[in-house]
C-alpha cells in the first residue's frame, strides 16, 4: 500500500485505497460549517487509513517517504508529533485568491496516530497567493477584512473505523506564499487555536500544493 502523496494522481490512488465509511459524529452547532466547507471544496477528502493498516506499517511508511511528501512540520498541541501529508487548490475565476484542502497524518514516535484535514478559502476580497496573508478560524467576522478562513477537523481511529475527534472553533494564523509557480504553490502556514473538546490546536507546517480541477472554489463573504 503507497500513501506516497508527490502527485494528485499518487494522491488520489492512496486515498481510494484508503477509503472507507467515516463515521462522523452528530454535527453540532459549530461544525456545520466545517461540514459544509469540506463538502463543497473536496468531498471525501477527510479520511483515515483502515484498521487493517497498522501503525507500525504507518511509521515505517513515514520513515520511507518523508522526504518525498509535498507538506510537513510539526503539531504541539494537542499532542506533539510531525505531520507528513499533501495538498490541492483551486483558482478563484479571474482573480489570485485559491480554495485550498490539505490532509496531514498525525504520527508520533509513540501514541495514537491521527489524522489533520484543513480546507482553506478566501473571505471578501482576498486576491493573493503572494507573501504573508491573515488566516483566521471559522468564528472569524466577515466584516473584519479580506483573509483567508480555515476549517480543521482532526481523527482518529480504532478497530471499528474512524471518528471526528474535534474541530476547529477559533483560531489565528498566518499563511506564507512563498512562490506560485502555476500548477503548484509553495510556502508554510502556522495556526493556533481552540478545538471543540476544550483543547488547543498549535501546527507549523510547509507546503506545495497541486492544482486540481477535482476541488471546487469557494468565497465567503460578509455582503
């Protein structure tokens, strides 16, 4: 099995491999629209390994290709760990501005593992992938400005499939375009914020996403 993630075709391979029914808790209040970002910019894309995957198998595929992954860094909180994954947008019709969707797994030396699902879209008038740019969590104001919003779900697994562990409540960061090379983007993002089960959520990671006519763009407005 090859969780390679250096192109959307590897990536898409891993992730058909890899599907199964995702067990998805009650939708609370506050992550409706987690939900509905993910399902409008990349549905299905929030997904765990089976069970029938081990996690020895799973460490033994981050020693084998962490060199090779198109987005890596680390999460401290709510648990310390590196994060090995990859990542798609796609462009806003005549402006700069991307929807983005990014999947890292969550793999300790020890531990559970998890998984970290991001979708990232433009708020008003954002029309950049150049330099830094303001990200903030989905109870951000569309009135505050132009920025980006970011959606987070983390999951876990166990014998009987996945589960949500929490999402994303509030947060701050900042993305860093550091080149739009077309078909791909590069540059790092940091967050940090609150999870709906109380916990803080703190990553750091470098990016290079794919352009993929599979994900859909998505704005938010405050109009």
């Amino acid at each position: 099995m090859n969780f390679k993630f250096s192109s959307s075709a590897a990536w898409r391979s891993a992730a058909a491999i890899m599907a199964l029914p995702l067990m998805v808790a009650t939708a609370a209040a506050d992550s409706e629209m987690t939900d509905f970002a993910f399902e409008i910019v990349d549905p299905g894309f929030c997904i765990m390994p089976p069970a029938e995957v081990t996690d020895a198998q799973l460490r033994d595929m981050r020693a084998e290709q962490a060199d090779d992954l198109l987005l890596t860094g680390e999460i401290e909180g709510p648990v310390e760990a590196g994060l090995y994954g990859g990542g798609f947008f796609a462009r806003g019709a005549e402006r700069n501005a991307v929807a983005s969707s990014l999947h890292a797994m969550i793999i300790p030396d020890e531990g559970e593992i998890a998984a970290l699902c991001l979708v990232v879209v433009p708020v008003n008038e954002m029309d950049s992938t150049e330099g830094d740019v303001v990200l903030r969590g989905p109870d951000a104001d569309p009135e505050d400005g132009d920025y980006y919003m970011v959606f987070a779900r983390m999951l876990g697994r166990d014998s009987d499939g996945s589960h949500v562990i929490a999402d994303l409540e509030a947060g701050e960061g900042v993305i860093d375009f550091a080149e739009d090379r077309g078909e791909m983007i590069d540059g790092t993002m940091s967050l940090s914020g609150d999870l709906s089960d109380g916990k803080t959520l703190q990553i750091a990671f470098t990016f290079s996403l794919i352009e993929d006519e599979h994900l859909r763009f998505l704005d938010l407005s405050g109009d």
